[in-house]
C-alpha cells in the first residue's frame, strides 16, 4: 500500500515537472515575443520621427533665380565656401562623408576671385609633403592677420573619417598653399565646421557625439538625442564652450566678432550666441529656418547670414538618381533684432543642384554648393 502511494506521488512530481518546464518554455517564448514587439515598434516609432526630421514628405516648390551656371572644376561637391571681403573665394571640394553620395576623387581647394568675370575657379597647389591621398576636406574658414595681411586657411579634414584641422598660409602669387601645422585634440572628435578667430585659435563643431561609424551612421540618427557640441581651440586651452544640440553643423562669426551663430541641422534652427572675454559662449537666442540648414556665411556689410539648406534631406540619405534630394538657400536679415526675416532665396527639386550645403554672396552674385554635386553662380533679385 506504502509502494502503490508513493509510486502516486512520484508518477504526480514527474507530470507536474514535465508542465511546469513547458511553462517556463512557454514563458520565455512570450517574453521574447514581447520583447521583439516592443523593439519593433520602438523602431517604427524612430524611423517616423526621422523621416519627419528630414522632412521626407515635403513636396518643393521651385524657386529659382536668373542666370545661374555652372562652375568648372566643380563637379564633385562644394561642400563649403567662404568669401573674402574683396572678393576671393575658397572652396572645398572632394568629401567623401559617410551615408552619402561620393565620388573617388581625391579632396581639393580651389579659389575663385568674383571680381573676374570668367567665374573660372583655380585648383589651388597642395604642398609635396603633404598627404593627398588620404586629403578630405569638409568645413573651411579663413583669418587674415592684419599686422601682415597674411592669409591663413583652416581646414577640417578626415582622413581615414577621421578628424583634425588642416592650417594653411595661402600665397596669392603662386595660388598654392603651404601647410603649417595639423591640429588633433580629443575633444575635436567629430568635426563639421570652423570659424577661425586668430592664427591658430577656432571655433569648431562636433556633429556627432559617438565615434564608431555604426553608432554615428544609425543609432545616434535614431535616437536623435541633443548631445553635440561646440569647442573652443587655441595652443593654450581647448574646451566645450556650447552644447545641447541634435546637430551641430555650421558655425560663423558676425562681422562685430561679438557673437557666433551655430546651425543645428536637425533641430530646423540658428543659434546666436555672445561671446566672452574667456572666448566662453553665452546663448542669446534661436531662430527657425523650417529646413534642415547646413553652412552658414555672413555678409561682411550688411551682416546678413546665407545658408545653404537640404529641404527634403531624406532624399539625401536615401539617394535616388531619379528622385534626388532637392537645394535650397534661406537669407536670414536683421537676426539680432526681435524679428528677424527669413526669407527662402532659391529653391530648386535637385534637377539643377542636389543637396546644397552653402550659400555665399559678392557683389550682387550668389554662389551655391553642395555636398556632392556641383557648384552654380546665379545672380541675385
């Protein structure tokens, strides 16, 4: 009777063992199910707030202005510009940056004086023991020392996607460009753009706040965090002076070089910010561009800001020959005032120019460039 009892007993542990591993199978199963479920729509829900950041459904209205050519030389991207006050221009060309179109075409400078008519730019000669091969220039900016009138040109390159600035000297009787010194810090990780405010001493932006390709390229898109920054850079001190934005991209200095204006390109917006006596920056305000705004130039006369704008930058993302992204300049008046104008210049679908980058202006001519495409001169209204 002892034996028949227990032999009930145990014939009960082993059926409820074999339930009870059936359940906990069967739990794990619906966890990871729930698990993929959440993620998924985590997903879904990242990919839409993107594409309403890149502004993915927005149908472009063109807007196009009279006369705009073509430059030559320039059919592998312009990505930045920047104009001095008689009318030399630089310009960079050649980027290849990651997630976007690019040619194979090693990096160069090139410099366009807007008083010639022939509106012919002029590759400028690099020094031999300079590395060309791994040259690739993205934003630029030039200080001119006024004890000597020397003319210093600043940079941003990232061999290997990489990042340090360039300095150069530009001799004006030869059109070449003899390198000085390459700039590397820890805090200038993931640099976008420059304004240089003395011979050796900058401003720079931090696009990204990751550093491998896959964070940077995919999962600090999606997560679309405020977490880049603004550095302030001199032999003697280097430092974040701003930060808090989701895209910190151009940056410029107004023609007082009392305040720097920073555009945050996901953030559809222009920051203006004071500088300190510590070369500290102290935010004054923001201003919509309702685009996704690259570059910025200042007007050295009238202060007026150009920027060179992506108004559908998804189509920059996911590139397609025959529905390239689209180009668009925004002209900014009056930006320290309590209402600044904003006003769209030009606007073209990307069958003139694709992904434009920067705008910049002399003498009654506009100059557009873009990441990857070409360069157009057009004259202004």
């Amino acid at each position: 009777m002892l034996w028949h009892a227990s032999a009930s007993v145990i014939k009960q542990k082993q059926l409820f063992g074999k339930f009870s591993c059936r359940d906990c199978k069967m739990g794990k199963l619906v966890f990871i199910s729930l698990v993929i479920a959440a993620l998924s729509v985590l997903f879904g829900e990242r990919i839409i707030s993107f594409r309403r950041r890149t502004f993915a459904s927005r149908e472009l209205v063109q807007n196009h202005l009279p006369n705009c050519v073509a430059l030559k030389n320039l059919d592998h991207g312009s990505e930045d510009i920047t104009i001095l006050g008689d009318g030399l221009a630089f310009i960079s060309t050649g980027l290849k940056y990651p997630g976007l179109p690019s040619s194979e075409e090693t990096g160069k400078i090139f410099s366009l004086d807007m008083q010639d008519p022939r509106m012919k730019p002029v590759e400028l000669r690099m020094p031999r023991n300079f590395d060309l091969e791994s040259f690739n220039p993205h934003g630029i900016s030039v200080y001119t020392d006024t004890s000597d009138d020397t003319i210093y040109l600043f940079v941003v390159n990232h061999p290997q996607h990489k990042s340090q600035v360039e300095l150069f000297r530009f001799v004006e009787d030869s059109l070449s460009l003899v390198h000085l010194k390459t700039i590397k810090h820890e805090l200038l990780y993931s640099v976008n753009d420059i304004v240089a405010v003395g011979v050796e001493s900058f401003y720079a932006t931090n696009d990204h706040y990751f550093t491998h390709e896959i964070f940077k390229g995919l999962v600090e898109p999606l997560l679309a965090q405020p977490w880049t920054n603004v550095v302030y850079y001199s032999p003697e001190e280097v430092k974040v002076v701003s930060e808090g934005y989701y895209f910190a991209n151009g940056i410029n200095i107004s023609p007082d070089k009392r305040h720097i204006y920073v555009v945050d390109l996901f953030d559809h917006n222009v920051h203006v910010l004071k500088r300190k006596e510590d070369n500290a920056l102290v935010s004054v305000k923001s201003v919509a561009v309702d685009s996704l705004c690259d570059n910025v130039e200042v007007d050295l006369e009238t202060g007026d800001l150009w920027l060179g704008c992506h108004p559908n930058a998804w189509k920059a993302f996911m590139f397609d020959p025959k529905d390239p992204p689209g180009s668009e300049v925004i002209n900014i008046k009056n930006i320290h005032s309590y209402q600044p104008v904003v006003t769209q210049v030009y606007a073209d679908n990307g069958h003139v120019i694709m992904g434009s980058s920067v705008a910049a202006t002399y003498g009654g001519k506009l100059l557009i460039g873009s990441v990857f495409h070409k360069a157009i001169c057009c004259d202004l209204k």
